[in-house]
C-alpha cells in the first residue's frame, strides 16, 4: 500500500471490527482514498462501494474493491506484468518532469515508469485489469521514491529505497465479496445511497488538498502531461482544483450538506484533532440523524512531522508544535442500544448521546 497521509492505517483494525459488530451488509466509503477502509469492509464481509474524486483511488478500487476471480484473470494478470517488468526503459514525462526537473525519481526508474505507463495504454484492457495493472506501478513507483509520504516536495538528498530497481509486483487479492467503483462528487453521490446499509465518511478536515499532496499519483494514472509549476512540478491544475472541505470557512456547511443527506441506518465518521472541526459539535450533526457514539486512538504525527522544520539549505528550524494525534470515530445507528452493543468494550468509549429531538 503507497504511502498516504490520512490513509487511516492505525484506525483500520479498529474499522474493521466495528464493521463485524454493524448489522449491515453493504458499505459506500465515501472518500476512500487508498481505499485501505474499503479493504477492511470488504474483508468484513461487505459489498462495498469505493467512490473518490481522485482517478489514482478509481485504479486502486478497481484492483482492491471491484477485482474477483471472475472479474480478473490472475494468470493472464502475471504474465502482462511480466511482460512489463520486461521492458527497457525511454525518456518521457516523468524522466523530464519528476526525474530532471525534479527529484522524486532516479532517472534509472523514470525511464521505466514511463516505458511502463505507455505499454499500458497500448494494451487490450478490461477496466479493472488496467486499474490493477495502474496500482502495480503506483505501488512500485511509491516504493522508490524520495518523499517523505507527500509530493509537496522531494528530500535533500535521495533516499536509500529510491536507488533500487523499479519492479511491479501483482496487487494482493482481498477476500470478500467484490464491490463498485465510482469517481464521484461525494455530497453528489450521498443522496443516492439510500439503499446502503453503512456509509464512512472521511472527509479532508484541514487546508490540505489531497489532489496537490499526490498529484504525482494523479498524473501517473491521468498520463496527460500536464503543465507544471514550482519546485515540486505541481500539476497547473492544482491551482483550480479546490474542495470545500478544505477551507475553514466552507468546510461545514459541506460536511452538514453531506450528513443530512445521508439515508443510511449507520454512519462512521472518522475526524483528527487536527482539523478545523470541534469534535463536539460533529457529534451534535450526528444526533441529528440517530444514535451516537464515540471512540479515540492515539497515535503518532505522519513522519514529516516527525522529522521537523528545515529551512531550503536542509538546516532545522522552528519547533513543531506536537508530535501526536488524536483520531476519533463516530459511530451513528437506529438506537441508542445497536451503537452501546457495537462499541462495547473498544477503547476509550463516551457514552452514547441519544438522538436529537
């Protein structure tokens, strides 16, 4: 799984176990990114709908959430991926773009990411071959490259894993029953949902635009050579494309929009401290929609964090502020009872607020 600020990994088992306590049998992961939650459903049991406005997380659903052995032929899987790992490198737009004119890649990688890429667009494809064919290389490109987990910008000096050898490995399958795909506005998607027995929700909750974190991941799979700018060679268009849930003074009134269109019997609802939200006003906008519960984990800061501040000339600087996080998960149900049952006994548990009259 590629390195992704906000993927949830701490929570994951956590997730899943609610998953198992939850009366439900379908699931929408409504900002599913990595889609490292939509895997948990899904081995839960679910039939989970994977939906995000990133086409990186449209290829990873396809592999992790759509892919079964009647929808992808595993053999036939391991011989394109030979015949990938094959091939020898060329000069293209990630050698120019994040190789020379930045330094996410050696060269040695970029040439065979590009080779790879093109091959891949020449090829006969099913949609969720060529999704799990798109997640081998990001996953492989990931494991080679020199970041720290974000793509605002590359380290210093290259790091120790971006000297090996670019090498495609077969996505690993993911038990239970295979699901849907979609790239969806999410408030725009909610209302549709009424047949969906669990939706999670994790919406951006600060300033940072996953599209501009990952825009490396979004041209990779994009492959359109997009216009670039600054040191990090930012897609052009991550000056446009802006969310709502990224700006304090939108960020509520799209995360109330959303609840309150949500159908669904169970919403889960994971939210850090870092965000612009009070934790207690988002367990008020839940009560408005049923039953409500809460647990918290905490856990350390993503290694950026970890690392500290430096200036241009690699020299540290300032002093961060905290080094850990606290991440909640909201837990909404019918009754006061299913959410008490469910989270009985996980963690640091408040007690259940009943639902708003």
């Amino acid at each position: 799984m590629v390195k992704y600020l906000g993927s949830k990994r701490v929570l994951v088992p956590l997730i899943e176990e609610l998953a198992r306590r939850i009366p439900a049998t379908t699931a929408c992961d409504l900002f599913a990114g990595t889609t490292r939650v939509g895997q948990a459903l899904r081995h839960a049991g679910m039939t989970v709908h994977s939906n995000d406005l990133a086409t990186y997380s449209e290829a990873l659903g396809q592999a992790y959430i759509a892919a079964d052995d009647r929808a992808l032929d595993r053999e036939r899987l391991r011989g394109l991926l030979a015949e990938l790992n094959a091939l020898p490198g060329r000069d293209g737009y990630v050698t120019r773009t994040f190789c020379e004119e930045a330094r996410f890649f050696q060269p040695k990688n970029g040439r065979r990411i590009d080779a790879i890429r093109d091959r891949i667009d020449e090829l006969d494809l099913t949609p969720i071959e060529r999704g799990t064919l798109l997640t081998s290389l990001l996953e492989a490109a990931d494991r080679v490259d020199s970041t720290c987990g974000v793509q605002m910008a590359y380290v210093k000096r290259w790091a120790p894993r971006a000297e090996r050898d670019l090498q495609l490995r077969e996505p690993v399958p993911v038990d239970g029953p295979a699901g849907a795909v979609t790239r969806l506005d999410a408030n725009e998607l909610a209302p549709a949902l009424a047949d969906t027995e669990l939706v999670y929700l994790d919406p951006p909750y600060n300033q940072h635009s996953y599209y501009s974190n990952y825009h490396v991941w979004e041209t990779l799979v994009r492959w359109d050579a997009p216009e670039h700018y600054g040191v990090a060679c930012k897609r052009i268009d991550c000056r446009t494309t802006k969310s709502p849930y990224n700006s304090k003074r939108t960020a509520w009134d799209a995360l109330e929009r959303l609840v309150l269109a949500i159908e669904s019997p169970w919403i889960v609802l994971s939210f850090s401290d870092e965000g612009f939200h009070d934790g207690a006003r988002i367990g008020e906008l839940l009560a408005d929609r049923g039953h409500v519960g809460v647990i918290g984990v905490d856990h350390a800061r993503y290694v950026g964090a970890r690392i500290g501040i430096h200036n241009p000339a690699g020299e540290k600087v300032g002093t961060v502020s905290h080094l850990r996080n606290r991440e909640s998960l909201w837990v909404c149900g019918p009754s006061r009872s299913a959410v008490a049952q469910v989270l009985e006994g996980l963690g640091t548990m408040q007690t259940p607020q009943a639902r708003a009259a």
